[in-house]
C-alpha cells in the first residue's frame, strides 16, 4: 500500500500527505463551537489550537506498514476547507469507519459530499474494503443527506446516546456496502 495518496475530482484534492505547515489552517477552520458540536466525537477540540493541528497532523496511523487510519486533507483551489478520513481500518472484515468535517464558510457548496466520493471509490478500489460506516447526530441534518447522497442506508438509530451540554442526542447509524 502506498503511502503518499492524492485524490482529484475536478473540484477537490484529497491529500494524505500531512505536514505540520498545514497545523495553522486547520486549527483556523477548525476552531467552530458548531464543529466541535456537530462532530459526534468527544474527542474533537473546543477551542482547537494550533497544537491540536499538530497533534492531528503527527498522530500514528499505521503499525508497521498497514494502515489502521487514514486522513486526507480537503483542498478546493489550494484552500483547505476541511478533513475526511477512515479509521479502524479492519483488512480481516473489510471495513472501515469513515468521518469528516468541513470548515463553517465552506458549507454547502457540496464538498463533503464530492471528498467522500471520492475515499468510497478509493476504499473499495484501492484498500479492498467492502464496507463503509459511521454515526451521525440526530441534529446533524446536513451530514446525514451527504452520507445518503452517497448511497449510505440508515441501519439503526441509537437513542439519547451522546451527551451534549443541551442533553443527550440520538445518532443514527449508516452504513454502506462497496
């Protein structure tokens, strides 16, 4: 498996190539209270600084030399507006869980739903994997018609099982077979 990916539909470039120049734009697009809301992950920042951009940036995602993550960097006419990624890669079922953001001022012109063509068609083509998953929040409207865009199918709905400072929220959860 290769190590450096680019990615190009005639919108997006798709680079897995993270380099710690690129810590400032991300903590820049990154640091949105709606991100960190909407994400479905505790894990992500609020504020996201600059160290956590670099922290993203140095994390490991491979033992050895198979990759159990990979992340690529969303540029639109060499802007960053955002990430997506596969993580828990798993080579034994051929799956892999996929997730995004895109910053808050590149919203709805249709680049998440374009970056996550584009790592479908490289998860099944390039990785073998045959399935893709993911959560969404209940909320999280938007996401949830790219994901089906993309021909993910709702699976199951978890109820009140994310813990927000308004309460808690349900997630659905999609999945698609490649």
């Amino acid at each position: 498996m290769e190590d450096k990916v680019d990615l190009v539909s005639p919108r997006l470039h798709l680079s897995n190539d993270l380099k710690g120049k690129y810590a400032v734009q991300i903590s820049r697009i990154a640091n949105d209270p709606e991100i960190a809301r909407r994400i479905g992950g505790h894990g992500f920042p609020f504020p996201y600084t600059e160290e956590d951009g670099r922290i993203f940036l140095d994390m490991n995602r491979k033992y050895g030399k198979t990759h159990f993550a990979m992340d690529f960097l969303i540029f639109s006419e060499n802007l960053l507006v955002g990430i997506i990624g596969l993580k828990d890669i798993d080579y034994t079922d051929f799956k892999a869980h996929v997730g995004y953001w895109i910053g808050r001022e590149y919203w709805n012109k249709g680049y998440a739903s374009e970056a996550l063509s584009l790592v479908v068609d490289y998860a099944k083509g390039e990785l073998g994997l045959r399935r893709l998953y993911t959560k969404v929040l209940d909320f999280n409207l938007p996401s949830l018609r790219v994901l089906m865009k993309n021909g993910f199918m709702i699976e199951g709905f978890e109820r009140d099982s994310y813990k927000l400072e308004d309460g808690f929220h349900s997630m659905f959860c999609l999945g698609r077979i490649l």
